[in-house]
C-alpha cells in the first residue's frame, strides 16, 4: 500500500524591523491542505509534518526534507507545500553560467533575515538538491510554493485592488558564498569536479505565479489566493483530476481572483503531468504532433507558439509512437533547441528510421488557456464544454466569472457569438439550434483556436535567450517635413493622418533595425491584424554595423492608414535569430476576411534549423488628428468636450480609446480596472465609435474617451494663463468629471475641476506632467483620461450591526438592533471620519482579528459635509439611546473612530454625557486641535493629495474624495464641518474647554515620513513627483503629520489641568487613508488595550 509523504511549511508570524513584512493567510492554507490530505487519503496512508510560524527554521526544513519526505520510495507520494515570503538575493558567482542574471529565488524561512544579518533563504539550487534526493528513490514528487519568486517594477490592478504580495527584498544583499549552500554541497562538488551542475530530479512543481509576477494573498479572508482556488478545483471536481486539467481549471479560476497573478505548473526531469494529483485517478491525453528527420537533425512541428517552454533548465519530454499505429509507444526525446513554431528534439532511448516519421505527445503541461467568459446555464454550454473536451489543441477554457476573461463565447438570440469583452467587438457569430450545436461548437472553436494562437504568438519570448537584446534596435521612423525623420523608439508609437478634403492621408512610416550584435542575423516582422490573422511583412537576414535597415514601409503599398476615419490599432513583433526562420509556420488566415496590410505573399524562407532567438513587440496607433489648439476653440464632433483657445499655447489634438483589447505599455489598464471596480465610469469624449459591434444590438464598439494634446508649445505660460476645457455632460446633483493622467506607474489628476452655474464641468490645467512620449511631439504632451463619478452617501445616518460571514467578508444588518444589543456584554461603536464610510473600517477589524474581542459590532454612517459636528453627535446619542445604550446599562462600549469621526464622538462623550455610557475610546487621525482642513485652500490642497493616494492604492474611496474635490474647486469657502476643523474655531476651542471625561483614551497618530510597504513601494515616488513634499512642510510648519493632520494635533486632547487617566499614544507608519488596511496600521489596532 502506497503512503503520501507530506511536509506542509506556513509562516505568517515574521520577526519585526528585517523587511518581512507579516502575512495573515499561510498558516489557514497549510492547516486547510492538510485537512484536504486527510480526506482524500482514501485506503492510502498518510503521514504528514508540520512547521507553523516559529518552528519554520531554515535547518528545521531542510532536517524534515530528508528525513520525513525522504523516506518516500518507488509508488509512495512525496509533497512538499510552502506557503509564506519568497525573495531574491545576489547568488555564488559560480552559478552565473546557469544563471546569468545571477540571482537565487527561494524561500524566507522565519529566520532567514534574522535581525543583526547572517541567516540564508532556502535558495532554488539547494531545494534542487533536496528534490533530487527525494526523487531518486522513486517516488512521486509534487511541489506546492503559494509565494512570490520575483517582483515587477511596474504596477499591477491587484497592487490597486488591495491584494497582498507574498514578496520581500533583502536591503543588505551581499554575493552569497558557495560553501553555505547546503552543507557545501556544490563547493564540494565543484572542488571534486565530477558532474557539477544543479540537478533535476523528476518532479513537477506548481507554484502561485511566474517568475515575473507576484503571489497574493486575501487580507479579508487570511487565504492565499493561488491555495484558496488550488483547494476549490481539487474539492469541486472531487480531486480526481490530472496535473494538466488542474492547470487549466487553476488558471482559469485564479484569473478571476487577481488580475496579474498566473499560475505556473512546470515538469521537470521527465514527470508526467497528465497523471493524477498525487497520484490519485484522473486524466487526459496529450494533442499529438510529428517528428521528422530533416537537415540532419530531428525535428518536432511545435515550439513556444504551442506553449513549449523556453527556458534553458526545461528540456520537454517528448513520447515518440509509431506513425502507423499511434497506440505503440516506440521510444522518447527531449527538446534541445526550442524556437517560436518549431524545435529541435534528441532521441533518448532508441536510434529512429531517418526516413520515417513519428507521431509524438509532448509530456509537459498544456499551454495557459485562452478564458472564454460563458454564464453558467447558458444556452448550448454543454455543447461547448463537451467539443472543447473533445480537442485539447484549441487551448481555451470556459469560466462563468467575467474577471480575467478577455474574450466571451455564448449564445445571444440564437446565435453563437465570439466575443473581445474588453472592446465589446464581435468577431465572429452563427445561428445555433439543439440540432446544429454540435457541428457549429465544432467549427466556431476553430476561430477560438485561431484567438488564442493568435494571442499566444503575440506573447512569445525566448527566456533562455543568449542574444543582447539591448543590441537589437527596433524603432519606427516618421518623415517631418523639411526635417530628418523622426525616431520613434519605445514598444508603443502613435502616429497622427490628416484630413485632407474628405480622405484621411496614410502616413508613410517605416520600420527600421539596427543589429550591433557583431553578426549577421535573421530578422522577421509578423503582423498581427485587428481580424487575427497572421501575416509575414519581411524576412531577411540583417549584417551587423551601426546603421539602420528598412524592414518595411515608406511606399504607396506600405503605409499606416485609418479605417473609416476611425482609430487603428497595429500590432507588429519582430523575431531575431541566429538562424534562417520558418515564415510560414506562423501564418494564419483572419477570422473574418484576411487583412490587406503589408504587400503582396508573405515570403518564404527555406527550412532550417532553429538556434537562438528572441522577440521584440511594437505597437502602432493611427489616430485622426482632430485639429490644431491655439486661439481658436475647438469643439468634439458630439459637442461634450470644448478645448477653450489661448493666446500663448498651441498644440494638435486628437482623440483615443483607453482600451485596445491588449496589455501593451502605456494602455494604463491596471488603473482602468480598479477604478471600474470602485464605480468610475469613463466618459466618451466623441460620437465617432472604433471596432465592431454586433448588428443585434448586444454588443457595443469602442468609443474614444482619452484627449491628447502633443506639440505642445509654450506650456510654460499655464501658470499665469491655465488652458481652460469644458465639459458639456449632463450631471446629477451629486455626481462629478474628473480628469486624470497616467505616466505609466502612477494616476494623477490632470487639472482642477468644478461644475459651473449652469452644469457644465470647468477644468483649469496649470502645468504639465511628465509623461511618455508615445508619439512625434516635438512639445509638451498631455493624455487626459475622464471620470464620472458621484458622491457616495447612500448610508447616511444608519446605525447597524456587522454580520461577518465564513469568507471573510461581512454584510451590515439593520433588523434586530436592541435584540443584539441587550444579548451582547462588549460592544464596538465604529464611526467614520470626512473620507470614506464604515466599510474599510470593519472588514480592517476583521483582518486584525479585533472583531472576536467583542460580543456585537456596530458603525454608524452619517452626513459628513454639512451637518454640524455637535448636531451629529446628539443624532448619534439619540440613536444609541434607542437601541438599549444608554446611562446605567450593564455593557463594555468602546468607540473605535478615525478622522473627524473622532471629534464627533469627543463632543458626544464630553459634552452630551457620553461618558457616562463609553468606556474607552480609540481615535485614528483625529484633528482634535484642528487641520489645515478648516481653510478652503489649505483643505482643497490637502484634499488634492487625498484623491491622488485614493487613486492609487485606495480606488474605493474616490466616490467620496473626487466629489469633495470637485466641490471645493469652486467654493470661497469650506463646508460647514470642515470649517469647525480650524484650529482657530469656535467648536475646537469649545471642545478641548470640556471637562475631564474620565475615560480611556487611545490615540493613533500616523507619521507619513515613515511610511514603507513593499506593497506600496512607488508611494514617496509619487509624492514627490507631485510636488506635495514641500507643500505638507508649509501647511504643518515641517511638523510630522499623517498628510491630513499634524501628530500635533491628533494627540494633544484637552487643555489644562491634565486628566486624570492619560491618553495612550502610539505613533503609527502610515497615512491619513490606511490606518485600517496598511499592516504597520493593523499592527498598531492590534496592541491596544482593548
């Protein structure tokens, strides 16, 4: 009887001050795999290890690796699961020739950055090592890792939607030695010289994310996203699944949870992944290809095109068959040399018939699939799901959760339909019926293959690639009249047609290289057409030298042109190699009818053999130039949008779409999503719509909404004279405009806005961003994109309790308030502040683990602009009364509050008797001696800064900051309650004269120089870049400050004499707006004497 070796590793509990920051959800997914092992355990035996938290040293994984996993022979299961940081740190010279980049990527164990230095990761050579040990004897090897192996500099939707990075960097990073690796092993082995390498034993490893990404995990509910969903598959289909379909369905469903997180499965030494998970039944069969002997090689018709991987460490697995009876297995490879469409194989165990073919299975995991947005209980999804069961070769799953999928396949009034969600275009549509469904799912998933090669090729890279990529230069050169040409350089080009008469002029671009590289190489441009075909403009071979070479463009056949007018959206790569390319292997016909871009065949290259390569994509837009902005207004075709002349600036303008229905840089899509998430809706700025939409009406075309104005001259005159635009958009009462720009890391606010007397929304620009200059502008640039938005107050005034239910999550009840309150003993009062509502507030509780420490949760929600503080605080008095709170009851009431909630409760407790019913109050950011919010500049500069935080980390609090802006750009004064947040105020002097309430205090105040999260690692960039540094040294007279009140003020309570029970203070590394969600906040919640 087989027995399933397992050693589960959570660490949540990192030690304090050595850059690691604490996590809340490794612990929950170990103990919750376990309890999966032990159910799935069958008549196996199951004998497992466990190290949480402080048990988790470095020697102590490494004793129970050998001993406990080690103990797994031939037909047992070895599996080793990770959940916490990973990190990268400088590795031994000695590895370079492995890994030119020279890093280790391994696991933080809970004393590897040890305070005072010394401690080691577990690095991936040396768990290399511990595998193969493992894998030796035999046994089935399965590897689990829920944690980041590497970061991105750029930002993700996930970093904007809250999610966790499982991630820390070392800040004291020497080149590690090569004797601490694991004893010395690989010391030991390079002095004796026999076999050194960095071994590979057979195994197959599923982690969280790729190397490029990071692992997330839910502070809502203290899960890891990638464990969360791995268990979900496992549980739902009963655990009988194969590596390979657990892939597809993890991948599918972890998509929908985080936007920039991807599940890598990778085989290695051999493993078969279409076998069960940990051994269990399940499974399907690989799509077979062809092996052939040809140029004295041999040679196997797929490559990175068909998901094979690149990197040098992964030779694939390949199970060779005879030709004429596919069922008799006659041999294996491997792959030696991996190209984009085809690659080179090694015949393993048997010697081959050159003049014979083969039929082959590549035993490595399924490509990524394509996700296919299909509502549960769609019509004919049964029908779908059974003919994609059917072909593996298509590459596509079905998901009934829109997140993540891009493109959508359903059945809309009768017909069939292929979707690109993101643009609403429809590609491709046929009538379906019951009778037909079978035949019509059969033939529409040849164009969903046709997508997701399509897809699939754009993304191609060559990991394992020797090529200097800095030595390959790709650019776009654009003729300027009377001028040299104008060098695009970059991966996203715009350029500008102009009408003349009634035809668009195409604009005459090329597209050149320059190979410094000292060799001759292959260079080939595939066009990819908005219809998803495939075409060949030029493939050459290149000399090397310092000049550069046409590769197309520049002629009548040979433009960039506009559609119809519309916008156009061209998408070029470059493939560069040692050796001549197969051409036509990356052909494919469009969808619909085959594009007329490039000239003539797609040429053709001889066959040959494939040897280093690599890739490099260029996007190219064609945009109508709109006109030339000077002192001539300028009106949109739909009259929304006024460009306002002025005397001194000049600049062409023309009009875009915010989403493409790609990720290329510059398309600004992770804030795009998270401001969707959080209510924003984008405005059109024009009539004149781009793609195509469904002739039944249900899908929609894209619309431009993004203004851009380039060339443009005398931007410096802004500051005496900003550049006025008007809105002419139809606005509720509480409902606003906003502009924004996004310079590839950050959203700002492009210029100050408010609505007029008669509606329409006013922007002022005073100066201008730094932003990426995508496009010929000899000037200054400026992309603007418009939000609607309304203010968020639909809970004003509602005491209610928090239900908080098994996900983490928690629901707000009304029904019932006295009963829960008469049944409770402690009770927790939260009261928001001018900023936001109770919502981030109590799911913050939650992830502190605040809510057990009390019988009954409520919050109290209120008007927060215009009703006087102290009104509030009598309304709030009355409503507790009523509920069963009040003078002489027998409960424990505490108040949690932030911000100007806290003045409400101050004057609640000290002036309307509150205390005889409050026992402790703990204030976050109170201005309890006033802010720079109570004057109308200093609050709306102070407001500014807000929205641009909001923005940026914190996307759900726009609907209250953006209004309140927007608001205030017009007013000559503040509102009613920021007025009573002067510090000079009748209120502020009223309040601090109270009497001793003789109650606890708790105070957090927040210091925003101290603030640093890996999570939020482009925060000083930001605001720097915004230039509010300086601006918060002048609103606090260089005083420490949380951006909205002064540490000052936040814990100086009262005047003289002093009370009688001292306020408890802590000084907190965080801003006004995540004292609630940052950890550095929660970690401060957490130490109250509560």
């Amino acid at each position: 009887m087989s027995t399933t070796y397992a050693l589960l590793v959570g660490i949540n509990d990192y030690p304090d001050g050595v850059g690691t920051p604490k996590l809340s959800g490794c612990v929950n997914d170990v103990d919750l795999f376990h309890a999966h092992l032990k159910q799935g355990a069958g008549n196996g035996k199951l004998a497992v290890e466990m190290l949480r938290d402080g048990e988790a040293t470095r020697d102590n994984v490494i004793d129970q690796f050998r001993k406990h996993l080690g103990r797994a022979k031939a037909g047992d299961v070895a599996v080793f699961q990770y959940c916490g940081h990973g990190g990268q740190s400088t590795s031994a010279k000695a590895f370079r020739e492995f890994y030119p980049g020279g890093l280790d990527e391994g696991l933080i164990c809970i004393d590897s950055r040890r305070p005072g230095g010394g401690g080691l990761d577990l690095a991936d050579k040396e768990l290399a090592v511990l595998i193969d040990e493992v894998a030796r004897n035999g046994a089935h090897v399965a590897f689990i890792l829920d944690s980041c192996h590497s970061g991105s500099g750029t930002r993700s939707a996930d970093a904007f939607n809250g999610l966790r990075p499982r991630l820390a960097r070392r800040s004291d990073d020497p080149e590690r030695a090569l004797d601490t690796y694991l004893d010395g092993h690989y010391a030991k082995r390079l002095k004796k010289g026999d076999g050194w390498g960095i071994p590979t034993g057979r195994h197959i490893l599923l982690a969280a994310c790729d190397r490029t990404q990071l692992a997330n995990e839910s502070p809502a509910t203290h899960r890891g996203v990638f464990s969360t969903t791995l268990l979900e598959v496992l549980e739902k289909s009963g655990g009988n699944l194969s590596y390979a379909d657990l892939f597809v369905r993890c991948r599918a469903a972890v998509r929908a949870r985080a936007d920039e997180q991807d599940p890598q499965f990778d085989v290695v030494g051999g493993f078969n992944p279409w076998v069960g998970f940990l051994g269990r039944a399940g499974g399907t069969e690989a799509r077979r290809y062809r092996v052939t002997f040809e140029k004295q090689a041999w040679k196997i018709n797929c490559g990175a095109m068909d998901g094979v991987p690149t990197d040098a460490d992964k030779n694939v697995g390949v199970q060779l068959f005879d030709e004429n009876d596919p069922s008799t297995a006659v041999g294996t490879a491997r792959t030696v040399e991996v190209g984009a469409a085809s690659s080179l194989v090694e015949l393993l165990d048997f010697k081959g018939d050159e003049a014979a073919g083969y039929s082959a299975a590549i035993t490595h995991l399924p490509v990524a699939p394509l996700l296919l947005h299909c509502p549960a209980g769609s019509a004919q999804r049964g029908a779908l799901e059974e003919t994609l069961a059917k072909d593996a070769s298509v590459g596509a799953a079905l998901t009934d959760k829109p997140t993540g999928a891009r493109y959508g396949l359903a059945v809309e009034r009768g017909k069939l339909q292929l979707t690109q969600r993101e643009t609403g275009t429809l590609i491709k549509q046929a009538a379906i019926t019951a009778s037909n469904a079978e035949a019509v799912a059969k033939a529409m998933l040849e164009d969903v293959k046709k997508v997701a090669r399509w897809e699939r090729s754009l993304a191609l890279q060559n990991h394992s690639s020797q090529i200097d990529p800095d030595l390959i230069d790709l650019a776009c050169s654009e003729p300027v009249k009377g001028k040299p040409d104008f060098i695009h350089e970059g991966d996203e080009v715009t350029l500008e047609s102009v009408l003349r008469g009634d035809e668009w002029v195409p604009v005459k671009a090329r597209l050149m290289v320059r190979n410094r590289t000292g060799k001759t190489m292959h260079m080939m441009v595939a066009h990819f057409s908005p219809d998803y075909g495939i075409s060949i403009l030029s493939n050459d071979p290149i000399e090397s030298g310092e000049h550069w070479v046409k590769l197309w463009g520049g002629v009548d056949n040979q433009v960039f042109f506009l559609e119809d007018g519309k916008e156009s959206v061209e998408r070029l790569q470059l493939i560069v190699s040692t050796q001549p390319i197969d051409g036509f292997l990356f052909v494919q016909s469009g969808v619909s009818a085959p594009s007329t871009r490039g000239a003539g065949e797609p040429p053709r290259s001889k066959k040959a053999r494939q040897d280093d390569w690599l890739t490099r994509n260029l996007t190219v837009r064609v945009v109508p130039r709109q006109a030339q902005v000077g002192a001539k207004s300028w009106t949109s075709d739909n009259g929304v949008i006024v460009v306002k002349g002025h005397p001194k600036v000049k600049a062409s303008l023309s009009l875009s779409t915010a989403r493409t229905g790609t990720r290329a840089a510059g398309e600004g899509a992770p804030f795009l999503d998270a401001f969707a998430r959080a209510g924003l809706v984008p405005m059109t700025v024009s009539s004149k719509t781009r793609g195509t939409a469904s002739d039944d009406g249900s899908g929609a075309a894209s619309t431009p909404n993004v203004l851009e104005l380039n060339d443009i001259l005398n931007p410096e005159s802004l500051a005496e004279q900003p550049l006025e635009i008007e809105i002419n958009a139809a606005l509720a009462e509480d409902e606003c405009i906003l502009p924004f720009v996004f310079d590839g890391k950050h959203v700002m606010l492009g210029g100050d806005a408010y609505k007029d007397d008669e509606g329409r929304t006013q922007i002022s620009i005073d100066h201008l961003h730094e932003l990426p200059n995508y496009r010929r502008s000899l000037g200054g640039s400026l992309k603007m994109y418009f939000f609607k938005t309304y203010l968020k107050q639909t809970n004003v005034n509602k005491l209610r309790w928090v239900e908080y239910t098994a996900d983490g999550k928690f629901e707000y009840q009304k029904d019932g308030l006295a009963a829960k309150v008469a049944a409770a003993k402690r009770v927790l009062l939260m009261v928001h502040g001018i900023i936001g509502d109770t919502e981030g507030m109590a799911q913050g509780l939650r992830e502190c683990g605040l809510d057990s420490k009390f019988d009954l949760v409520l919050t109290y929600d209120y008007e927060n602009l215009s009703t006087p503080i102290e009104e509030t605080a009598r309304t709030l008095k009355a409503e507790l009364a009523a509920i069963g709170l009040r003078d002489g009851d027998d409960k424990h009431l505490t108040l949690l509050v932030h911000s100007m909630g806290g003045l409400v409760s101050r004057w609640f407790i000290e002036r309307e008797g509150g205390n005889r019913l409050v026992d402790h109050l703990v204030m976050c950011g109170t201005p309890n001696n006033g802010s720079p919010f109570g004057k109308v500049e200093d609050a709306r500069k102070i407001i500014n800064v807000l929205t641009g935080l909001a923005a940026n980390f914190v996307p759900a609090l726009l609907p209250f900051s953006a209004p309140l802006l927007f608001l205030m750009n017009r007013s000559k004064k503040v509102t009613p309650t920021l007025m009573q947040m002067d510090s000079e105020s009748a209120f502020i002097q009223q309040l601090n004269a109270s009497a001793d309430p003789g109650i606890l205090y708790t105070i957090l105040a927040g210091d925003v120089e101290a603030y640093e999260e890996p999570s939020d690692a482009l925060f000083a960039k930001l605001l720097t870049k915004t230039g509010q540094s300086a601006l918060f040294d002048v609103l606090f007279s260089q005083k420490a400050n949380d951006i909205a009140v002064s540490i000052e003020s936040i814990t100086r309570v009262g005047g003289a004499p002093a009370r009688a029970r001292t306020p408890q203070t802590q000084q907190v590394a965080c801003h006004h707006l995540n004292y609630f969600i940052s950890q550095a906040g929660q970690a401060a919640l957490g130490k109250v004497s509560w």
